[in-house]
C-alpha cells in the first residue's frame, strides 16, 4: 500500500503561491494521487487529482515527475480563508484510500 | 442541497451505551465509506461498501458494525462505546470507477464524545 509523507505544517502570506509535496515512494501503476482540503469541523473536499504530469483546475495545480514518486500541490497566491489542513493520498485497488497525517497551511495577513 | 448528511452532528454518551450514526448521499453514488478522525486529525478508513456489500472492513473491532439498506445509505452502529472512540466519523461516497482514485465527498462528521 502506498504511504505518503508530507510536511506536518506551512506558514504563508496572503498572495503568495503555496507549494506543498508529497512523497509516495511504493506508488503502484494504477494509482492516482489526490488532494483533499479539510477546515476545521467539516469534512474533507476534494481539490485536485492526477496521474501523471501537470494538472490545473480553478483552484490549484498538481505536479507529479515521470517516476510519479512525489507529487506537488501548488495554490496560486492565497487567502486567509486557505488556512486548512491539507492531504495527499494515493488510491489503492479496492477503494481503499490512506490518508497521511495532512501539512496544516497558516495563511497570515 | 445537502449531498452527503449524517446523523446527529453530536452525540454524548456513557461508556457501555450503544449508539447509532446514520448516513445518506443523494449523489447517487454506489461506493459509500465510515472513516474515523482521532484528535491528533489522522483520518482513517474503517468501512467501504459498494452496492450495499461490503468491500473493505479495516481492523476495526466487532463493536463496531456498518449496515447498508440500500445503496443512499450506510449507517454506524457501535456496541458497547468506550472512551478510546471518542472521535469524529466521517462519512463519505463515491461513484464507481475501479478503484483507481475516486473523488470522494464527505459529509459534516459526528463528533462522539464517550464520558
């Protein structure tokens, strides 16, 4: 099963572009990567998945190398209201998904 | 328009008691799962039906025991609570895609508190 590791925490400025990475070294073939974004006292909300290469939505970009054994979450110039807890996980066959510990993302003005 | 909803938001009990969560989606997914978030934030699978079966069932002790009526639904029942499942339990859905990484929305969790 593929295990992720990401940092545990990130400081940023408002308008800055905010990368986080996330190591998933015994990725397996079929295996896509996603993000989720969790505030506190909700659920977690899906941002972005990709399988190899670049992926853009209206919220963020996803970067993954050819060796798929990381990947990068990028947030392009955030707000306070970024300020969340954020997961990288790698899907499994089997719907069985691992959550890893999450970087929680302080956004100050 | 709520689309993953769970049953209640809290709930306050005495060890020993057994209780009930409940959860619906009106995503018309197939692929429903219970996940538990302790206090230190690691979410962790606990149960993942498809089409009513059940297909992933972590080691989760026999206290704990999921019942899907239909496929809007799976439901949490929890034997004998104990101060150790004191969490918050997610809920969540999914369509079915084999496996390969499907988005999931979850809903607003339960936050159980076991005195």
């Amino acid at each position: 099963l593929a295990k992720t590791t990401q940092p545990i925490s990130m400081d940023s400025y408002e308008g800055q572009e905010v990368n986080i990475t996330c190591s998933h070294n015994n990725i397996a073939t079929n295996d896509y990567i996603t993000w989720y974004q969790q505030f506190p006292s909700q659920g977690p909300r899906f941002i972005i998945q990709g399988y190899k290469t670049k992926v853009t939505n209206e919220v963020a970009s996803l970067f993954i190398p050819a060796d798929r054994k990381s990947s990068t979450l990028s947030l392009p110039r955030v707000s306070l209201s970024d300020t969340a807890v954020y997961y990288c996980l790698v899907a499994t066959g089997g719907f069985k998904t691992i959550f890893g510990a999450g970087t929680r993302l302080f956004v100050k003005a | 328009d709520t689309a993953v909803s769970q049953t209640p938001k809290y709930l306050v009990t005495q060890m020993g008691n057994d209780k009930s969560i409940k959860c619906e989606q009106n995503l018309g997914h197939d692929t429903m799962y219970w996940y538990k978030q302790d206090s230190k934030k690691f979410l962790k699978i606990m149960f993942s039906y498809n089409n009513k079966e059940l297909i992933i069932n972590e080691t989760v002790p026999n206290r704990f025991s999921p019942k899907s009526p239909d496929k809007a639904h799976l439901n949490l029942h929890i034997n004998s609570l104990e101060l150790g499942d004191s969490a918050v339990y997610f809920c969540a859905s999914s369509p079915w895609t084999r496996g390969r990484g499907e988005t999931q929305y979850f809903g607003p969790g339960t936050r159980l508190l076991v005195l």
